[in-house]
C-alpha cells in the first residue's frame, strides 16, 4: 500500500487556519478505494465554527452539516463548506438543552435528533433550530435510557435509541411514544453487549455497531435478528477493534469508523467489505479519536474528537 505524506504538511495548516481549501487535493488510498482530502475546518473554543470534543455529525438534504459539540453542550449547524450558520441548543437542563450531547441523526424531512448523554433523553428540532420534541429519563424501564449514544429514524418516522448502558435498542414512534425494545447483554451475535452506533437502509433495516463483541448486527424494523458480521481482527479487512461509529449512504453502502484501527472501512449491507479507507499516516491523523461519520453523495465527514477538526473527503 502506498503511503503518502500529506498529513504531516495537513498538520501543519490546521493550526493556521480552521478552514481550510487547499488547491491540490491528496490521495489517502485504501484497498479498492481513494479519497482526497476536500476541507477542513474547526478549532478548540466555544465560539462559531470551535468546538470541544465534537462526538457526532449529520447532514441534511441540502448538505448542510450538524455538529454534535460534545464539550459546549450544544448543535451547530455549518454550510457544505463549513461556513457557521447557527447554534441549536445550548448547555443544561430542560427543554432545548443539553447536558451531554452525542449521537445526531437528520431525517427524510430534515428534523434533527439529538441524544443528550447527560440528562437521558432524546430532542428533536426543526433544521432552523426550532424546539419540536423531548422524551426519555433515567432508568431501566420501558422508555427510560442511561447513557443514550445514538439515534435513527426510519422511513416511517419511527425513532430508535441506542440506550448503550441498558444493553439494548429501544423503538419509539413519531411522537416519542415506546413501541418495543430488544437485545440484552452477552456475546451471542444477536445479543447487544455495547450498541453504540445505529443506521437504518431504506428497506428500514436496522444496523448497530456492537463495540464490545465487534460486530455489525443487523435487524428489521421489528427488532428479528437477520444476522451480523464483523468480529475482532484488529489488522484484516471486514474485522474491527473498536466499531465506533456507524453510517448507511443513499446507495445502502455501510461505513464504520472504527477508534482502535484508525480507519474507515466500507461494507455492503450483507457485510462484504468492499474498502478500507487509511493508511499509516491516516492512522496518525487519526490517532485513536475518530468520532462521527456522515456521507454526502461523493463526500464523507467525520469528527476528530480530541483535535477538535471536521475532516471532508472526497470520494474518487
């Protein structure tokens, strides 16, 4: 595989700048795959287009990007080009506010969902930031979360929750009403020991990322275990150390960040890994804090947490 040096020179120009454009792009190749790197944008602070630890990222049909900005407690919302537009929420308790935001999904119609980490609960907004819908609260039973990580929504409206520290995926209708619940802690392919990531194809097929047992389980819209694949293999292609993050584009494909491997690999629905995106220095980039991921047409997004940058590529 060869091995290119633009991260280092990249390194360099995201302390000069927190957007950047640059006029040649460089190849990162993967098995089967290449991209360039398009732009990148964000620094550490709690102002316009800063962030602190962002966990998360959508992009509506516009293309406009929501950042779940973990440490500021609170949405923002960037142009395709990473220009600021506006901030959603804001830190603290009750209603369009957070306390720890995390996983962000943006449905068919545009609203934005939000899981807030810290209070237990999951809102809804308008893609202008208007406050729509709150539900969920501490506990174990039916509708109640610890530590929601992340959210989707189906072609029907339904909401479902990856509620990671009950062990289990929990389905709600358009209203935040409970409709049912499944999975339970154990290392069975059907058995959620960690959901910490969820996606949904437009057959609703339901695909969440288990990061303790290393699989990508896949369900339909019932909560029926279909199958899974993945399992742990640090350094093959099709296995992973640590399933992060997880996507499904327009096209069914399936993305997974992955935070011990430093890479993205590119799957089928049925799991044939069809490419891994990164190389040494994409790893060094990369460095064990990959966050979200989003893919827009030919571009994918994601978030490094601990820099804090977005990262675009392009597709080639």
């Amino acid at each position: 595989m060869k091995k290119f040096s633009f991260f280092l020179f990249l390194a360099g120009v995201l302390i000069l700048s927190s957007c950047v454009k640059p006029d040649v792009f460089e190849p990162v190749v993967g098995h089967g795959l290449s991209v360039k790197i398009s732009e990148t944008w964000g620094t550490s602070g709690t102002g316009e287009n800063q962030f602190d630890e962002p966990e998360d990222l959508d992009v509506d049909s516009n293309g406009n990007i929501y950042v779940s900005d973990w440490g500021n407690g609170r949405i923002q919302k960037l142009s395709p080009d990473g220009t600021f537009i506006k901030y959603i929420g804001g830190p603290g308790t009750g209603e369009a506010l957070f306390g720890e935001v995390g996983g962000i999904c943006v449905d068919h119609n545009d609203n934005v969902y939000i899981c807030d980490y810290g209070d237990d609960e999951i809102e809804k907004f308008s893609s202008n930031g208007t406050f729509l819908l709150r539900f969920g609260s501490n506990g174990t039973g039916d509708g109640n979360f610890d530590g929601p990580h992340d959210v989707a929504v189906d072609s029907k409206g339904n909401i479902y929750v990856c509620d990671d520290g009950n062990n289990r995926i929990q389905k709600f209708d358009k209203n935040g009403n409970f409709l049912r619940k499944w999975g339970e802690t154990g290392t069975l392919e059907e058995q959620t020991e960690s959901p910490s990531s969820i996606a949904i194809d437009k057959y609703d097929r339901i695909f969440v990322s288990d990061d303790d047992d290393d699989l990508i389980q896949v369900y339909d819209s019932n909560g029926k275990f279909l199958y899974a694949w993945g399992g742990t293999g640090l350094y093959k292609d099709g296995k992973f150390g640590d399933p992060y993050h997880i996507y499904c584009d327009d096209a069914g494909y399936i993305y997974v960040i992955d935070d011990d491997r430093d890479d993205i690999q590119k799957f089928t629905p049925e799991g044939k890994h069809i490419a891994t995106i990164g190389t040494d220095d994409f790893a060094k980039l990369a460095d064990g804090s990959l966050g979200g991921i989003a893919v827009f047409g030919e571009y994918i997004y994601i978030t490094k947490w601990s820099a804090p940058i977005i990262i675009k590529f392009k597709q080639q």
